[in-house]
C-alpha cells in the first residue's frame, strides 16, 4: 500500500469512524489550545488551504516536520493513519471539509457543515491582530522586483480595472504597497507576519465572520481570466491566486468609492483599504502617491515614491482625516472617562449605602435593653403525701353534757372598776 495515486477505498464501521472523529477532533483542539505560537497554527491552516484533498497528508507531514510540538504531531499522525487505512471518504471527514478555502477563508462550501475543530475556525477565534506599520512597509516597497512582473500582471490589472471602473494603476501601486509584487515570503502560503491577511493583495481572513475576503472572493466570476498569470491555483476562489485576489481588490476598492482617476475617492477607498488610524493616512498617501508618479513618469516596478506627491496628497485629503480621527479618538477617550468616574460615583454611592446600613444596625443594636440570660428554673420538691383526712360524722340531735375534760366557755371581760369621776356620772348603776 503506497500514498501515491488514488487512495485504497475501504469500508469502516460507522461507530468507529464516529468515535474516531471525536477523538481526533478532541486531541487537536486541545493541542492547537496549548500552543501558544501562531506560528505553527497558521503554517497548518495555509497547508490545508493550499493543497488539493488528494495531497493533504504530505503537506500537512510537510508542514509538522518543521516543528517539535509532539501532541500536535500525535494528533495529525493518528489522522494520517486512518487516512491510509481507511480511505479518503473516513478519513478526510475528520479534517475541515473545505481544503481550498476553510482555512484561511474561516468558512466551508455551500452545503457543508462546518467541522466543529476546524483549524480556520481556531484561526480565526484569535484575538483581530494589527497590519504592519512603517518598518513593514519600507521594507516592501523598497524590495527589487524582477521585470518580469510587468507582463505577468498587467493583464490581471486591465481586467479589474475594466470590470469595475476602478485605476489599474491604483490596483497596482496597492500590489506594491502590500506584497511588492507578489514578491513577499508569506504571499502564497499562510497569514502575514501580523496573523491577520493572507493573499498577494493581503485580504484580511480574521476580522469576521464574514471576513473582508468571504466578502469579496467570489469577484473573479465578473471578469474573464487569463490562460496564464504568474500563480495560479487549481480551485477557485483562492486567497493565494493573483487573480481571484486582483479582481476581489478591485471590487473591494470600488465599493469604498475608488473611480478611474486618482481623486478624493480614490484616496478614501486606498484609506479604507488599510483601515481607519493614523498610519493608514499615510498608507494611502503613499499609494495614491506612486500611481500618480506612474501616470505622469510611466509605469515603473522599482521606482521609489515622490515625497513632494505624498505631502499633496496629505494636505489634500490627509489632514482633514487626520482631524476627524483625531477628534473621533478625543471622543472615545472622552466617553471612556465619563464611563470610568460613573462607576467610580456608582461605587461610592453603594460604599456610602453599605456604611449608612452598617452604622444603623450598630446604633439599633445599641438601644435595644440588655436581655439578662435565661437562668436555668430550679428543680422542684418532690410533694409529700398528704395523710387522708378523717370524713365527718353526720351532726346528732341530742346533746351530751360536756365532760370535765372539756374546757369552760371563755367568760365576758370583767366591768372595768369605776373611779370618782365615773361614779359621778353613774358608771355602777
């Protein structure tokens, strides 16, 4: 059994492909989880972006050798054995559906349901990283090009440019600015050195769903396509193909206002392109500025940029953009102080609430009276027995003489003895 040609076909139990998706899928979240480097994930997804069904389990063994990551590389390993034991159909299920575009696309064909551990989707669930700034882009502009590239692209810039009345010289100068010419180490393989655009016109794959390029990648069904331009892939749409990525440049810019002249609109839709802050000001400068020179000088591939163009191109619309930006980022500092001593003021009122409280219960506790504790009652005597008294006899009728050992009646009181004076008055008589 050999990896090359088609692929032994191979009928598998439903339960185990079933429980064999589960596990794999559980064993490369969890190693694509850990891995803390976007490196090796995005050097993963554009191998799975780039590369046919037929010739995933190389580029992706291709993509692993490179590096050291042993749970990642048990994950993968385990998919390739059942890519070769089970055929493509067990096998290929496990991975994302869409091997052209899920990847780098963060989406799946029309019709498909995504894969719950697909590596797009890990990709994109990142934090939105920032594009490059200056250093970035002196160093591209300033690449020399091979003239070879003029006859390569020029008919992909007419085509757009025809398409969606838009200045091929625009498309182009944009062309240099992002990837000089598709000249760039990361243009047809993976994200940029930033983590956020793929493609020789950088479409951004990351700030979705959808992303500015599920936006626009099916643009290239508007114009007609040439036999032969320096890459081209076998599926379309593709990020990494200079044409479906030209012509989706060009709709993209023709949205944001871009005409066939090099006017205020077209300024705006260069400035657009990058992103709204200070350095995409000088982004579009600069890039308005070299298709100017090439309109007034001739289409040149290695010519640097005039800066005396790029200052009138900023005084024109860079300054008022500026100001605006400027004022806009006054506002959300603004806001965001408001917010801050809002809950600096909601914090102290329930501070203030919370102490009024505790303040009150202290001052109840002190007027209620002191309660004395509960004594425990005493244990009462145990009652005597009282002796049964004796019933009485029924009274008689006839009396007995009292007995000499009754006692005698108490007799009356003696008279008091009569003096002089009471005698007087007849106290004897």
């Amino acid at each position: 059994m050999t990896c090359s040609g088609t692929l032994p076909q191979m009928r598998l139990p439903a339960r185990f492909v079933e429980r064999s998706r589960e596990r794999l899928g559980q064993a490369a979240a969890a190693a694509l989880a850990k891995h803390r480097r976007g490196r090796l994930r995005r050097r993963v997804a554009a191998a799975l972006a780039n590369h046919p069904r037929g010739r995933l389990a190389q580029t992706v063994a291709r993509a692993l050798a490179k590096h050291r990551r042993e749970r990642l590389g048990q994950a993968v390993a385990f998919a390739l054995v059942l890519l070769l034991a089970g055929g493509t159909a067990a096998a290929l299920a496990l991975l994302p559906s869409d091997g052209a575009g899920t990847a780098a696309e963060g989406g799946s064909r029309a019709g498909e349901a995504p894969s719950r551990f697909a590596v797009g989707q890990l990709v994109a669930q990142r934090p939105k990283p920032r594009r490059g700034g200056p250093a970035y882009y002196r160093r591209t502009t300033s690449k020399h090009v091979p003239a070879s590239a003029r006859s390569g692209f020029m008919p992909l810039y007419r085509e757009a440019a025809r398409t969606f009345a838009v200045s091929w010289r625009l498309l182009a100068s944009i062309h240099r600015q992002e990837t000089a010419f598709s000249t760039a180490p990361s243009t047809y393989h993976g994200l940029n050195a930033f983590g956020c655009c793929a493609g020789p016109m950088q479409f951004n794959v990351t700030n979705g769903p959808p992303s500015t390029w599920e936006l626009y990648r099916h643009s290239y069904r508007r114009g007609d396509r040439p036999r032969r331009y320096p890459h081209r892939t076998r599926k379309h749409p593709s990020i990494y193909d200079d044409f479906d990525a030209i012509m989706a440049a060009g709709a993209l810019l023709r949205d944001s206002g871009a005409s066939e002249s090099l006017d205020g609109g077209s300024w705006s839709a260069a400035y657009a392109y990058y992103g709204h802050d200070l350095f995409g000001i000088e982004y579009a400068s600069q890039v308005m500025a070299r298709a100017r020179g090439w309109e007034r000088d001739g289409f040149c591939l290695n010519c640097a940029v005039d800066e005396s163009l790029v200052a009138e191109y900023d005084d024109a619309y860079g300054v008022d953009a500026r100001r605006v930006l400027l004022a806009d980022e006054r506002r959300e500092e603004q806001e965001k102080k408001r917010k801050k001593r809002a809950r600096a003021e909601a914090r102290r009122k329930r501070e203030r609430a919370e102490a009024r409280k505790k303040a009150e219960r202290a001052q109840t506790k002190r007027k209620e009276p002191r309660r004395s504790s509960p004594r425990r009652p005493a244990r009462p005597e145990p009652k005597k027995p009282q002796p049964e008294a004796a019933p009485n006899p029924e009274p008689s009728t006839t009396t007995t003489p009292p007995t000499a050992t009754e006692a005698p009646p108490p007799s009356s009181p003696p008279p008091a003895s009569c003096t002089g004076l009471k005698k007087l008055l007849g106290c004897g008589g």
